[in-house]
C-alpha cells in the first residue's frame, strides 16, 4: 500500500503564513467584539488568584464569584469617578496646551536662529509636534474610556468566564484520557500567566500611584489621568515608561516652567528606574522578559489590529503567547527567541 508524501516545509509554512493573515484580518474586523472579551480575560486573570483562595476557604463558587465582582465594581465606579472629572477637565483645556506649546516651540526656535541654528518651523511640525502629543494622549485616554464604556457586558462576561473557571478542572479531569499529565502542563501554563499579570499589575500600581504623588507635590494640573497613564503603559517595558512621562513633562513645562518640568522628568526616571529596573526584577524572575524589538513590534502590530486597548495590552497578550510556546518543547526556540538575550557567560563547546 503506497503511502501519500507529507507536505513540505516550504508548503507547511505558506499555509501557516495564510492561516496567520487570515487570523489578523479577522481581528481587525472583530476588534469591537474582541476588545471587551480581552479586557474581561485580563481581569479574570488578575482576580482568579483571590477566587481560588476563597474557593480553598470553603466559599461556594457562586458566593465567591459574587464577592470579587462587586470588589470589581467598587474599584470601576470609583475609578470612573475620578478619571472621568479629570479628563473632561483636561479636554476643555487641551486646545490651551496646545496654544501655549505652539508658542513655547516658537520661542526655542527663534532663540536658536539667533545663535545660526537654522531650523524651520515646519520641519519641527513635519518631525515633531508637541502639540500633537498632548491631542495623542487625549486620544488615547479616551479610547480607553470608550472601551469601558461597555462596562456592563465586560463585567457579564468576567461573571461567565470566572464561573467557567472555578469548575474547569473538574471538567478537565473528566474528559481528558491522561488528565494528570495535562491538568500539569495546563496548571503550569496558567500559573505563569497569573504570576507575570499579578506581578506586573501590582508593580504598575505601585509606580502610577508615585507618579501620582509626585505630580501633586510639583503642582501638576490632571495628576490623576498621568498617574493612570503611567499604570497603564508600565505594562509597556522600556519604551511604556518614556511615552506616559511625555505629555506631562510638556504640561509642567507650558504650566510651571523648564525648572519644574524637569523635576517632573526627573521624578519619572526615578520611580521608573527603582520600581522597573530593580525591585520589579527581583519578584519577576528571569527567563519572563521581552527583547526591546519583540515589545516595539508588539506594540505596533496590537495597537493596529485592536487600537488604543491593544497598544496597553500588547506586551502581556505576548508574554501569554511567549509563556504557552515556553511549555511545548516543539516550540520553545521561539519562545526563546521572543525573549530578551541571555547575559554574557562562559560559553559551552
């Protein structure tokens, strides 16, 4: 009996390549569906370490589930409170910013034509607006804000996915031939993403709420929304930090002047510095990073396919990815190329 040949591995990588276009296309044109469920997931994720303790208390499931979820709510309605105020704040007075930058931006631009620095005004524009900066970032915050604003089907669907959740590996165990080997593999996979998630979330809180703090002792207008900026792309290594420090610093330089702005900088690579490069670190473990290209690249192809929700997700979406290719052995070269390069050492011949 003759045997049909496998395929190729030129062919197996062009169906592969089909297969991976076909998916970003669907994506893109399923963002609005796929945005709450991302969102819904990622506080799943974050909660399901406290449902799982309540659940060893000997909480009921539904009791247990109710409790976080209102804990949930809670931590919404106030954020919604605060950020909401903030931001409509900072939207009536965007276009006075913008104003003051335009003239701040002259200002540089004159002083430097008087010492033969010829520089244009429209090259300036043409490379960098400042400006623009702050209109990004009121984007920004209020794509965020139309994201939330399906609240309740997000906060439907972390019910469904948490109960879902409490009894899969009961229904794991029954349907599977060799539940023991796969329960392992399973709890190891989900026991890596909730520890990089706690992890970065708690750290992200800790440097939103001293960017915070920082910002109200200089006299920063809108401290709140920077604070939340920076919580939110601290989830963003190396480049997240850089963006959320932007708009502020060019707020405290138009409000307060350079002598404040670069305290406010300062206040920026200091939290960032301490929090990201050196306790962060010490709880994270090696071997979770991400090379500074794979973050970029992230970064770009998240935000394009899911917008401004995508862009603050990207990194952990990748570091999910990064952690299930890590628990196959198959594919853990890729994993191992996704993450950031190993320090100098002896090397093996």
């Amino acid at each position: 009996m003759e045997t049909k040949p496998g395929l190729s591995n030129w062919t197996r990588f062009m169906l592969l390549s089909a297969c991976f276009v076909v998916l970003v296309a669907g994506m893109r044109v399923a963002a609005p569906i796929l945005v709450p469920f991302l969102l819904s997931v990622f506080i799943v994720i974050i909660c399901t370490p406290f449902l799982f303790w309540l659940q060893k208390k000997g909480v009921p499931d539904a009791l247990a589930v109710l409790s976080i979820l209102f804990g949930v709510i809670v931590l919404f309605l106030i954020l919604a409170a605060m950020v909401g105020a903030s931001l409509n704040d900072f939207t009536r007075a965007l276009p006075e910013y913008q104003r003051r930058l335009a003239g701040e931006t002259a200002g540089i631009i004159a002083w430097l034509n008087n010492y033969n620095i010829e520089i244009s005004s429209q090259m300036v524009s043409d490379f960098f607006d400042p400006s623009k900066v702050m209109s990004l970032t009121a984007q920004l915050l209020s794509g965020l804000s139309g994201a939330l604003a399906n609240g309740f089907l997000i906060l439907l669907t972390v019910v469904f996915i948490m109960l879902e959740a409490s009894g899969l590996p009961r229904k794991l165990a029954l349907a599977l031939d060799n539940p023991d080997q796969t329960l392992a593999g399973f709890s190891q996979f989900t026991d890596s993403v909730n520890r990089y998630i706690g992890i970065k979330t708690i750290f992200s809180l800790v440097t939103g709420l001293l960017i915070w703090l920082w910002l109200v002792i200089l006299g920063v207008n809108h401290p709140i929304l920077w604070g939340l900026l920076a919580f939110l792309l601290n989830f963003v290594p190396n480049i997240g930090s850089i963006i959320a420090a932007v708009p502020a610093v060019l707020l405290a330089i138009v409000q307060l002047g350079v002598p404040s702005a670069l305290l406010t900088a300062t206040g920026y690579v200091v939290v960032n510095v301490v929090v990201g490069s050196i306790i962060e670190p010490r709880f994270m473990g090696k071997g979770l990073g991400l090379s500074t290209l794979v973050v970029f690249l992230s970064l770009v192809f998240w935000g394009w396919a899911l917008g401004m929700v995508g862009m603050v997700l990207s990194v952990p979406l990748t570091m999910i990815f990064k952690i299930a290719l890590e628990s196959s052995s198959e594919t853990r070269w890729i994993a191992v190329l996704l993450g950031s390069p190993p320090p100098d050492g002896p090397k093996t011949e």
